[in-house]
C-alpha cells in the first residue's frame, strides 16, 4: 500500500500532537512526513518536502493558511483546512471541493477525509480549487465544483437551471441538457448557493430565478422554466419565491439603466 506522505501545518504544537496521534490510530495509509508552525515554514516544508496531503490550519500568527496556498511553487498536493470557527469560510470551502475539519477535530471525521482523499485527490487540480475558493470568499460565485459517480465536475452557476432532490442526492439539471447527480442533499446546496439567484420553491426544487419564464397562480402555484420543465411552488414557499423573483426583476431593471 502507498502511504499518504502527509504535513501538518498549525501554529499550536498542542493541535499539532492531537492531530499526528489521530492520523497514526486511526488512518494507516498517512505518513506523518513533517510539521511547520506558520506560513512561512509552511511554505518551506512544503516545497521542499512535497507532500501528497497537507493539513493547514487557516488562522496563524503571520498569516493565513491561504497565504500559504498562493505562495507556495508545488501545488501537487491536496489540501485539508483545520479551523476552530463553525462558520468561517465553510461555504467557500464547499464551492471549492476544499476539504475542512472543525477543531476539536473528530476522528471519525478525519478518517472521512483521508477516504475522500483517496477517491477524487487527482481529479480536478488545486490550481482550479484556489481560484474557486478565492472567487468564492469574495462572494464571486461563478464556478462550483460538484462530486459525481465520475469524480469531480466544475459546473458554471450559470448553467445551473434547476436542483432536484433524489433521496440523499441532488441531480443538478444544466442548460445544454446535462443532469449530473451528486451525492449530496438538496439542502446543503440550499445553504450555500447564492440566495439571490436559487431559490428553494419546494421540498424537493431549487430553481435559477434567471431561468424561470412563467409563473401560474394557484394555492402554491406553479413556475415554467425555460427549458419547458414545470415545477411545483409549495404553498409554503410562495411569498418568499414571489418577493424574490421581483426582487431579481428589479435589479435586472436597475442594471440596464
């Protein structure tokens, strides 16, 4: 079996310790190769060592573990953030296909990630995740990149028409008449795609507000998409979905003024 060579990047020794001792319990695959203790060091050990998997605390005395993405000459590696902050960068995180563990970190978690490592580290390069994850922490939400039964896909916001729940998955509906099926549920995507373009009008639909042609009135009512496609509006769902489709319209007015 190939071992993982792995780096632990984290300023506290004490995160550093608990980590290396998870990874030797509990993943047998990990090589523990190194340590550093902020963004210059990290820097350091990873062009020299180059490492297959790194874990990269994100908040460091001089600096962020960002910085140490777009510093860094040898990208040939994958990354695993560690953050102490439930909310911080998550979506961004996820936008990216960017792996992320919350401290304190769990080894069950952990575990998940070096197995997701292993399945699709090689599919999409890291190059592609940083400008994602950068263009996702300025609020830029262009590219998302989605996990399918072929391995990761990077999809343009744009092309998304609709998301439909499938049980635990999602098929995301494209408009050159792709369906891609992702192993994730609708309400995750709920959380993290942009509020003012996808809106949640059913249990089971998320829409593109800039692809919805019709709306027909009714208890909850219904909307056709442009591809034709008629989708169910929740009585639940109704005033939000009304509010923000004017809220669109409005802008798209503004805009062309």
């Amino acid at each position: 079996m190939l071992m993982i060579k792995t780096l632990i990047v984290d300023d506290e020794l004490k995160s550093q310790s608990t980590l290396n001792k998870l990874l030797e319990m509990y993943c047998p695959a990990v090589e523990v190769i190194g340590f550093a203790n902020n963004v210059e060091s990290g820097i350091e050990a990873i062009n020299k060592l180059k490492p297959d998997l790194v874990f990269l605390d994100i908040s460091m005395p001089d600096g962020d573990g960002f910085e140490v993405l777009e510093r860094v000459t040898n990208r040939n590696f994958e990354v695993v953030f560690t953050t102490a902050f439930n909310d911080y960068a998550i979506k961004a995180f996820q936008f990216a296909a960017l792996h992320y563990l919350l401290k304190p970190i769990n080894y069950i978690e952990l575990q998940a990630a070096v197995d997701r490592y292993q399945q699709n580290h090689q599919d999409i390069d890291l190059n592609e995740k940083i400008k994602i994850l950068c263009d996702s922490l300025s609020n830029h939400h262009q590219k998302i990149i989605l996990p399918t039964s072929n391995g990761l896909r990077i999809v343009e916001l744009s092309q998304v028409i609709r998301c439909e729940a499938d049980g635990s998955y999602t098929n995301f509906y494209l408009n050159d008449n792709t369906v891609l099926m992702v192993s994730k549920v609708l309400s995750n995507f709920e959380d993290i795609l942009p509020a003012e373009i996808f809106c949640r009008v059913h249990s089971k639909h998320l829409v593109n507000l800039n692809y919805v042609s019709q709306y027909i009135k009714g208890r909850g009512g219904r909307i056709i998409l442009s591809s034709g496609k008629e989708v169910e509006v929740s009585e639940s769902k109704k005033k939000d979905f009304l509010k923000r489709l004017k809220y669109l319209a409005h802008s798209l007015n503004n805009a062309k003024k």
